[in-house]
C-alpha cells in the first residue's frame, strides 16, 4: 500500500510541475525596434507578474495549463492583452511590440513627447536636458498631497520649495538654488504665473489633471522669452481620448483638512473635451502649541474646463478657461477660532482670483510641416491685508504667439514670434508710493535640432527681445548630445537669459511688501545672465540582466551679473538695488535608480554652491541647503498594490540674519491598494515630526505683532493624509 502512496504522490507532483509553465517574451517599440526596459507583464486574474529588463526580457514563472489572458503595458504606450493557451509550443522568447499612445507617461520615458522643446523626439534623443514627472509617479505625488503640487517638485534632484510666509503657507520654488523670481513656471506653453500672480501659484495647482510635468535646469529663454534663468516647469494638462476618462480623489488629513476633485474628458468625432473641478479646504493647525497657525484656513475652488474642435483631419481649435477663486488666512490661532482680543488679533489674509483663457489653432500643413498660433489672456486679483496694513491689487498680462515647425528624419524646425503684456496696477490703500508698472515685450526665435551623425545630435538656438523698459536682448542657446551607445551617452548645452525686474520676489512676499519701494526703472537694468549644464548618463543590467542600473550625473554653472537685491535704506524704507557683482549657483546631481522585479530604488544628491559677489564682500546666499539627499524604495505588483518609503536630508541653510539653521531628515511612508474602478490610499508624511518650531523659533517680539524669522524647515510637522479614487 505504501509503494502505490508513494507512486501516486510522484505523479501528483509529477502532473503539478508540468502544469507549472515558463513564458518568456521580448518587449520592444513597434515603430523604432527600440527595447522596452520596465515594460510589465501580468496574468489576468492570478498574482503573477513581472517587469522587463535591460535586454526588454520578460520572465514570467508558474503559470497554469490551459488557456491564459496575458496583459502587456508600458507608459506611454498602449495596453496590449494576448491569449495564449498553455502549455505553448514555442520555447524560443516570443516578440511583443508595444506601440506609442502619444500621451506620455512614466518615470523613464524614452517616446514621450517634450512640450517644453516643441520637439516630437524621443526624450533620450534630445540634446537640452528634460527632466519628467508623469505616469505612476506623478499618480504618487497627488496622491500625498492631492491639493498643489509643492511636494511633486519639492522632491526632484535639484529642486528646493521655500515657504516664504509662516502663517499662510505661501511658497516658491528654487532650481540649483537660485531664488524662485529666476525660475520660469508655464501651462501648456503659456505663462501663467509670472510677476504678481506668481504669488500663492503653487499652492493653486492640483495634479488631478496634468500629463506630465517637465523640467528644464538651466537658462531656456529661446521659446519662452526672459525668466527662465535658472530653470522652466511646463505643465502638461491631460488631453482627451477615445477613450471616456471620468475620474474622482476623496482625501483627508489629519490636520482636518479636505480635498475633493474630479476630471472628465473625452474625444468623439468633431469635438473633445476635458473638464477639472476642485475643492480644497485647510482648518487652522498649530502642531507646536505656539499659538500660532502652520496650516491656515483656506477655501479653494478650481473650476478648468477645455474643448478641443476638430475642424478636419489636419486642423484643431482648442479653447480653455482656467479659474481658481480662494480665501486663505492664517495667524493668531485664538483670533482664528473667533476668541480674539487686543492680544491675540494678529492674522494674514490672503484673497485671490486667478483667471485666464487659452486660445490654441493648430494646423498640420502636411506630413512635416505645422503651424501653430495662440493666445491666453490672464487676470489675476490678490490682496494681503493685517492688522493695520494692506496690499492688493490687479495683473492683467497676455500672451501670443505664431509658430511654424518643420520635421523630417534628420533635422526639427521650430520659428516663431511672441507677444507679451504684463501690466499691474496697485490699490491705492496708503499714502506709500504706488509699485504698479506696465510692460511689453515683443521676441522672435528659430531653434534647429540635427542629427549630425547616428551617435551626435546638436540643437540650437537664438532669440531676439525687446522690452519697452529694459530695451533689447540676444539670446543664443546651444547643446550637444553624443551617444557612444545604447548603455552611455553625455551632454554639454549653455545660454544667456534676462529677467526684468519687478517688487513680486521671495524676499518681498516673506515680508508681505511693506515698505518695499518700487524699483527704479530709470537707474536699474534687466539682470542678465549665463550659464551651462554637463551631464553623463549611463545605464546597463546587473546579475545577468535580473537588475537594472542608470546613472545621470549632472554639472552646472549659472552666473547673473549685477544682481537685483532688496536693501534696507535709512528710515525703514526697502529698496531694489542693482549692485555690482554677480550672483552665482555653481554644483552638481546626481541621480541612481536601481530596478530589481517589482523593487524601484532612486537615490539623488544635490551639491548647490550660491554664493553672492559684490565689491565689498564674498558671502554663502541665504536659503540654500547647500547638500541635499533624497532616498526613494517603491515596491509594486502592476495593478495591484504599491508601497514606497522615502527620507530625505536637507544641510544647514546661512540665514538672512547671518546665523546657520539646523541641517534636518524628513521621512516617509505611502501605500495605495488598487483595484479595477478604485484605489485606497495613505500616506504618513513627515514621519520624524521634524518642525522648525523643535529647535528654533520662528519669530521675535510677542504674539501680537510677531517679526517673523526665516522659514528654512517644514512647520506642520507629522501630517497623515488618505483618501479613495474612483475611474468610473
């Protein structure tokens, strides 16, 4: 009986082992033959899955006889499902090609089209640097704040927010460690948020509805005119597809606060559409017991809707509103509650309305040529009030545009003309001189990017400005890409830039513009500048291809001459003055992420060096961390569930008062489970409960009529965020 026990049981194990497949199979680009390194394949309905590697091979174990639905995806591309009856007769690894949505997407895009270089390249074949958020990890960061987008670009290489008001929140953005006035922020090739409705900007953005979200270090002045010294974000909103979109985010805080938001689009025949609605709530938060707010109340209501008509095969129209009305206080948490008195009365009020259109006519000529005009109309309405003080006022800027592209297997064209007004005009609430200005600038560019062999790629540009204040501007640009192979490949590019000055600058909001004079157009110069990037990149597989590893490491220089600084004159008034000297960023990034199965691992490090120059002295520029860590582990099952912990490290930071703050670790910890409809998800940011408010103050004087420090470290301390998405 034994011997029969023992028999049958070989051939149970025998019958299960030979019911366990093995496929295989080699994802590549269905256009260029390209191999696609993370393209993901998963069994529908069973926990199988895996990822591609260097070599585009996929692995996947332990499949059951019989017949299996097998689901290819990669970002950017589309979703391809074979069925497949197992076991298979073929033993060899099959071929599956992927082909291009055109819609972008993912961490590591190599076809996603750069809106920020009007180039339709691949984004590896693209001599100017562009770095992209998209896909999962732009779905990530929603994810840990649904209501703005500071934490997605807080927490790239490079990149550093500063929050310039301590009870409302208010921050900018510093690329290479440059103030946020040098950095140029756009929407769909429009700039939306420059001058004085750049302040509050980022809190005003949500995710929900972007693409992606490019980064450009470095001067790009050639398509977009002066501002983009240090650097240009381009945000990509989602556009519609045959496909229907109906998507809804339900999140709340554990500081009580709320966000609520949906996104529609769709494409039918002559006509497409997209639509964002938002609700953001804050409630008063003081996690220190000092009285005063860290989080303050706001109401926030985004309404974006877009129609997009298709007139014929080659000509689109694209119409769109942008609109965001909010009341955001913060200040005296008693005064907050409604229990002020004389004491406890200090707050900071901020009002906004953001409006603007976009106009956009798009005509494909034929197979390589298109014409593009466009125009977008702003009106932004902000005022500041405290306790006996107020600043408000009205920007109403336009933007236009004609471009004409040209493209063929070797060379990209891109010619254009823009128009641009930015006028402001300040309430009259005092007897103080009135900041209000009037600009006009008129440019033209041409930028050319050429293959000059197989491996070498040049792109170059000029452009001309003029501005009815500050005169005339050249601004060339140049880059290289050379690609020794399909594992190493480098980069050199450099320009010139300018920035018109304005009173609307980090330094001026810290202190709500109070006794800030206005500049003096008469004796001051645009601020000018340049600068260069150099950056290596290499990628290859580890341990016979089970892991893959990329490295890009990145050198910088930018130097703005005869810098604009606000300086403190006898009486108590602050003026902008243009000193002689130079301001100068000067480091390097680096950037290693490791893929192993369904383990993402990135590290970054940021070497920032700005130092101020001037004919008395040389000093370290206040606000800097001058190193930076950032550590990212994500672990994912496609479709399933993902996990990501991440800390990062911020060095101490010189100080405008000339005293050094203290260096800090920030940590976190995400979860999302997915199904097929919807998703739950947490996220526990701030772990270590690092405040500023633990070993420093954050302001002088009383509570009543607080002298408010710098802000160089976060003040809300552990927040726990979760929520649900719908896809309906």
């Amino acid at each position: 009986m034994k011997k029969f026990t023992v028999l049958f049981l070989a051939l149970l194990y025998t019958a299960v082992a030979f019911s366990q497949n093995t496929f295989r199979a080699i994802i590549k680009d269905t256009k260029t033959n390209e191999i696609l390194i993370g393209a993901t394949a998963s069994l529908q309905g069973l926990e199988l899955g895996a990822a591609s590697d260097t070599a585009g091979l996929i692995t996947l174990l332990k499949i059951p006889d019989g017949k299996q639905v097998i689901r290819f995806s990669y970002v950017g591309y589309e979703t391809r499902l074979d069925t497949l009856v197992f076991p298979l007769l073929q033993t060899a690894p099959m071929l599956i090609l992927l082909q291009s949505s055109g819609n972008g997407g993912g961490k590591e895009l190599e076809t996603v089209v750069i809106s920020a270089t009007r180039s339709s390249r691949a984004i590896a074949n693209i001599p100017t640097r562009v770095e992209v958020i998209s896909g999962d990890e732009l779905e990530e960061k929603g994810n840990m704040k649904p209501g703005d987008i500071r934490m997605m670009l807080a927490e790239s290489t490079g990149i550093q927010t500063q929050q310039t008001s301590a009870t409302s929140g208010n921050s900018s953005i510093r690329i290479q460690g440059l103030d946020g006035k040098y950095t140029q922020i756009i929407r769909d090739g429009f700039p939306l948020y420059s001058g004085f409705s750049g302040g509050l900007g980022l809190l005003q953005i949500a995710p929900l509805d972007l693409k992606q979200v490019e980064v450009i270090k470095g001067s790009s002045s050639t398509l977009y005119g002066g501002g983009a010294i240090a650097g240009l974000v381009n945000l990509v909103s989602k556009t519609p597809t045959d496909q229907r979109h109906l998507d809804f985010l339900l999140n709340g805080t554990s500081a009580l606060g709320f966000d609520a938001s949906g996104f529609y689009s769709q494409k039918f025949k002559k006509i497409g559409t997209t639509i964002y609605a938002g609700y953001d709530h804050g409630t008063p938060y003081d996690p220190a017991g000092i009285g005063l707010s860290a989080i303050p109340r706001f109401n926030r209501y985004t309404f974006n809707p877009k129609l997009y008509w298709y007139l014929n095969n080659r000509t689109t129209l694209i119409t769109g509103l942008n609109s965001t009305i909010e009341n955001r206080i913060g200040g005296d948490m008693q005064y907050l509650k409604g229990d002020g008195d004389a004491q406890h009365s200090y707050f900071e009020l901020n009002k906004t309305g953001r409006y603007s259109s976009q106009l956009e006519l798009i005509r494909q000529l034929n197979e390589k040529e298109k014409l593009t005009l466009k125009n977008s109309i702003s009106y932004f309405d902000r005022s500041i009030s405290l306790p006996g003080y107020r600043f408000s006022g009205v920007q109403v800027s336009s933007y236009s545009e004609a471009n004409y592209t040209y493209k063929n297997s070797r060379t990209d064209w891109v010619i254009g003309a823009n128009y641009l007004t930015d006028k402001f005009e300040e309430d009259k609430n005092s007897i103080f001189p009135l900041r209000s200005y009037n600009y006009k600038t008129i440019g033209a560019f041409v930028q050319n990017t050429s293959n000059v062999s197989n491996k070498f790629i040049v792109e170059s540009g000029i452009r001309g400005d003029y501005h009815n204040e500050y005169g005339f501007f050249i601004l060339p640009r140049l880059s290289g890409l050379y690609q020794f192979n399909s594992h190493f490949a480098t980069r050199l590019g450099g320009g010139l830039g300018y920035k018109a000055p304005t009173v609307f600058t980090e330094d001026a909001e810290r202190i709500e513009f109070r006794n800030v004079l206005p500049v003096d157009v008469t004796n001051t110069k645009a601020e000018r500048s340049y600068g260069a990037n150099y950056d290596i990149n290499y990628k290859t597989g580890l341990f016979n291809n089970r892991m893959s590893f990329s490295i890009n490491h990145l050198f910088f220089y930018t130097r703005i001459d005869n810098p604009i600084l606000l300086t403190p004159l006898a009486g108590g008034n602050i003026r902008y003055q243009q000193q002689q000297g130079d301001l100068n960023t000067k480091g390097m990034e680096t950037n290693i992420k490791l893929t192993y199965g369904n383990f993402n691992f990135f590290l970054g490090y940021t070497l920032a060096d700005v130092t101020r120059h001037t004919a008395n002295s040389n000093s370290a520029y206040p606000l800097v961390s001058k190193n930076r860590l950032n550590n990212v582990l994500v672990y994912e099952v496609e479709g399933k569930f993902k996990i990501g912990a991440e800390a990062y490290y911020f060095s101490p930071q010189t100080l405008n008062n000339g005293t050094t703050g203290r260096g800090y670790w920030l940590a976190g910890l995400m979860a999302e489970k997915i199904w097929e409809r919807f998703s739950l998800f947490v996220n526990f940011e701030n772990l270590t409960d690092t405040r500023q408010t633990k070993f420093d103050t954050i302001y002088t004087g009383d509570i009543t009529n607080p002298d408010f420090k710098d802000i160089y470290a976060p003040l809300d301390g552990l927040v726990v965020n979760g929520g649900i998405k719908f896809k309906l």
